[in-house]
C-alpha cells in the first residue's frame, strides 16, 4: 500500500487517453512523482485500516507487462465524506488544503492535478477520505487517499483518487481524536478506478 503515496511535481493534468487506473501516477501527464516510499514504516510499525479484497486489470493485448484498457482494486474500509479549505498562500506548501470533517480540521492535503479546477477553488464540497495506513505512533504518519465518487456499480460506490492527505498530531491522545471520524464510521467496500 506504501505504493500509492505519490505526489505530482509541477504541472500535473489527467492523460487524454486511458494508461493507468486513477490511483497509480502513470494515469497522468507530469513533470515528475515524488514517493517518499515506506521510510521506517515497516512490519511491526505499520497498521494498515483499510484492506484489498480483489484487483483486477484487463490488458490491451497479450503482452501481459503491456498497455491495459481498466483496471480497479476493490478495498474494504473507512471512508468519510470531507471538505477541502485551502489554506493561505504562506502555509504548508507541500499540503496546500485543509481536510474538514463535522467543521473540524483533521488532515492537511494535496490535490493530484495542481492547475485543476478543483485546486483553483478556495473550497470544495463531495470528496471522501480513505483512511489507509498509520506509522508508528502515527503522529506524521496516518495517510490516505482523497477521493471523487464517480458512480455506482454493482451496487458499490466506485470512486478515483484526486489526492492523498496525512494527518499530522502534536499528540497520540490528538491524533485518535481526529482518527474518531473514520473509526465511527462503518467500514465500506468500494471501488477505486
């Protein structure tokens, strides 16, 4: 899962043509990724709140490292609806927008497609956050997905990523007190596209 914790670098806009699912970098065109990858977060120091149940790819011919025309995962876990706030223009660069939940502000976030209309917004309604894994203590390190409900099929909501969040803690006893909206929740199998 450590994977899907890529960052766009510069101008980032979706590919014209299907490449990629949303969730892997390959589904846009961009000056770069960044992935800090799993740093220490490893065994023991990983717990992981969300889980795959099926992933399946359909490729374009029969080269089977070619092209693919679809692909999904099929996760169970928590999922809430958010609002995004951007933040002022001097604050935290590497996460430009705030994660609201109940008016409360529990995750800092980025956006994948940085001149998208989404980003040039000071506030966007209808996005979900997936929470999806915890580091250690998980003061810097509780991630997840930023998602934008795109239908529903076979009677799932199905979903592609806009962006990736992290929630960041001055306290263990702060940092459940933000994880307390997605632990209220009932954990939800979905799509991702």
């Amino acid at each position: 899962m450590h994977d899907i914790f890529w960052d766009t670098v510069g101008k980032a806009e979706k590919s014209p043509t299907y490449r990629a699912p949303s969730w892997s970098w390959l589904s846009l065109d961009t000056q770069g990724i960044s992935w800090k990858g799993p740093q220490s977060c490893l065994g023991e120091e990983f717990q992981l709140h969300c889980r795959v149940l099926q992933a399946e790819t359909t490729l374009a011919g029969p080269n089977r490292f070619g092209a693919i025309t679809d692909a999904y995962l099929k996760l169970e876990g928590y999922i809430i609806g958010v609002k995004l706030v951007r933040n002022p223009e001097h604050y935290l660069k590497s996460h430009p927008w705030s994660v609201f939940q109940q008016g409360q502000n529990i995750a800092k976030a980025k956006l994948d497609l940085l001149d998208s209309v989404l980003d040039s917004t000071v506030s966007v309604p209808n996005i979900w956050a997936l929470l999806i894994s915890t580091c250690g203590n998980g003061q810097n390190g509780t991630r997840g997905l930023l998602l934008e409900k795109t239908r529903r099929k076979d009677g799932l909501d199905v979903f592609r990523r806009v962006g990736s969040f992290t929630i960041y803690a001055e306290s263990v006893f702060e940092l459940e007190m933000r994880l307390f909206y997605w632990k209220e929740s009932v954990s939800k199998v979905c799509i991702l596209e």
